[in-house]
C-alpha cells in the first residue's frame, strides 16, 4: 500500500511541516500550532496526496512533552497513521545520517526522511479515560512531593526557636491547602474509574499479582495502556522492561573496558520508584515474589539488585496479565523452592 510519509517539527506555538518524495525530504512550511493550523496543514496534505496517489498518510512526530498531543489527536481524527519515535534514537539515527546541524526546518525534513526509510509501525491512541487518568496521577505525584517539601520546611522552622508563629501559621495553612487539593485529585480518580468499567476490571486483574497494591496498581496500569499503544500490542516483556529502564546494561568491551552492571533507568522515574516499593512491600508476604528473591538471594546477589529482579518481574507479570485479561496465577511457579534460612 502506498503510503505518504509526513512529518512536523512542534514547537509551542507552530510546527514546521515536511514530506518525503522520490526518496527524499521536501520542506513544506510552518503552521500555527492550533486548531486552524492543523486544518490548513490537513488541506496541503491532502493535496501531495492526491498527486502522489497514496492510499494512506503517516505522520512522523517527535515528542516534545505535550506540544505535539494537539495535532496527534487531529492526525487520528482524519484516519492518518501516527508514529512518536523515542527522541533518543530518533537523534542517533539523524547522527548517524549526517544531520548535523538543527533547526526546525531541518529537523522535520529529517524526520520526513525517517520515515520515509525507516517504515515505522503506526502507534495506537491512548484511550481518553487512561490520559486522563495518567494526568490525575501527575498531579497527585506533584502535589504529594509538594506537601513533603512543605513539611521539611515546617520542621525545619519549628527547630528555630526565634521563627516567628505567623510564618508557621502560613507554612501550616500551605499544607492545608496542598491536603485539600489532592483530595480533590483522589476524588477525581474515583469518580473515573466509577464511569470507566474497563479501567476497573484491568485494575482487578493487576492487584492479583504479588508486589502490586491500591497505592501503584494504577500507575501501572496506566505504564501497560501507553505501552500497548506504543506497539500496537505486539510489545514484549523486554521490550516493556526496556521502555522503562529496568533492563540490565553491561559495560564491558575486551579485556580494557570493564564496568559495573547496572539498569539503563532510561523510562519513566516514576514508574520505576512504584514497581520497587512494590517490591519492597511485596517479599515481605507469603507469595512467589518473596520465593523469586530467596532464590535471588541464594545465588549471592545482593539484597538491593534481588529487589530490582523483583521489581522487573512484577512489571512482567503485570504485561502478562494485562494482555491476557485474565488474573494471575501463581501456580505457574511452583518450580520456585522456599529457603527457610534466607529472609
């Protein structure tokens, strides 16, 4: 099937266009990174589309953290195939195809030619009721790191013994606020998932797996949705660890190199801190996450890279029961032996 590759560069305000024809970028212009700008681009690429007789457009986009949501979501509503490459191999492919210099215009021709030559698979849209909820979920983390902060600095005055009682009083009713304002998030998050039977059935199934609990089975579940979306549900376990930077990377070449090993940690920070307190919470119950880490431990690994093993096989588990839809089931490993002697 014929398809045409195009490609936008999104900044705040704009994003600069281009395509790829007779094997090479063609720059288009820039539009208004708005409802009038995406109609205007929506008219130039059915126009090269019609001339070109492609039967489908696919549209090239880097993330800019949020910037390009607006055009991805009028992209899906006009049935053009979308594709968000990851920025970091996005710009080591352009390296290694002589892109060396970057502006807005060069970028989108670059990412027209990415396209153009790589035939990336098309990416799904994250359903509304998960974006909203991974939205929610920011929120709270942001708000909860505030009110940590804000008791710092409470406790941090109230050993002054000179801090003058209005400035408490203003530090005390912060915290006020903050408490309310994440009530009002958490109460949004249940009104959600009230309305939303899929996302609670989902959740059902995950908090059947060990290490996963009510304070990080949504934002795993939401990790599985964008996941699913990003491969089109052809994702594997390693590949999932990858996304979020549980994966092992060694460091050795020869006999001169020679570094530790150590996870990538090139996902999402947030992710990884969930599944770890999971795993912390979870060895400690009777279940096979704590025979996994006895067994981790048995083999001489060390207490914290048998908790990261932990973390990665709850993030495992969870994708298998994810796209399974159905609970999980410990019988599975029944190969894991206990090991009274070990904690």
């Amino acid at each position: 099937m014929e398809t045409l590759y195009v490609a936008a560069d999104i900044a705040k305000q704009s994003f600069t266009s281009a395509y790829w024809s007779e094997k090479q970028a063609k720059y288009w212009q820039a539009y208004a990174n708005e409802p009038t700008g995406y109609e205007a681009f929506a008219q130039q690429v059915q126009a090269a589309q019609s001339a070109s007789g492609a039967e489908q457009v696919h549209l090239i986009l880097e993330p800019t953290g949020g910037y390009e949501l607006g055009l991805a979501l009028f992209a899906y509503e006009q049935g053009w195939l979308v594709t968000k490459p990851n920025p970091q191999d996005l710009r080591a492919w352009a390296t290694g195809m002589g892109y060396r210099a970057k502006n807005d215009k060069i970028d989108a021709m670059m990412l027209a030619e990415y396209g153009g030559r790589n035939e990336p698979d098309p990416q799904e849209l994250v359903p509304q009721a998960v974006r909203e909820l991974d939205y929610y979920l920011r929120r709270l983390d942001e708000l909860k790191r505030d009110r940590q902060a804000e008791r710092n600095r409470l406790d941090t005055a109230k050993q002054k013994p000179d801090t003058p009682r209005p400035l408490l009083d203003n530090i005390e009713r912060s915290l006020e606020r903050l408490q309310e304002q994440m009530a009002e998030i958490e109460a949004a998050i249940a009104t959600l998932l009230k309305r939303s039977p899929e996302l609670r059935h989902q959740r059902r199934l995950l908090l059947s797996v060990p290490g996963i609990g009510a304070k990080n089975s949504l934002p795993i579940l939401v990790l599985c949705y964008r996941f699913h979306a990003l491969t089109c549900g052809k994702g594997t376990k390693k590949q999932l660890a990858a996304f979020l930077g549980v994966d092992s990377q060694t460091y050795v070449s020869g006999t001169s190199v020679r570094g530790s090993v150590a996870i990538s940690k090139r996902g999402s920070r947030m992710g990884r801190a969930f599944l770890y307190m999971g795993a912390l919470g979870g060895i400690r119950g009777h279940n096979v996450l704590r025979l996994f880490y006895q067994q981790m431990l048995a083999r001489g690994k060390a207490k914290k890279v048998a908790l990261v093993a932990c973390s990665r096989k709850i993030l495992t588990w969870a994708w298998a029961v994810f796209t399974s839809a159905s609970p999980f089931d410990p019988t599975r490993f029944s190969h894991l032996e206990p090991s009274p002697s070990l904690p």
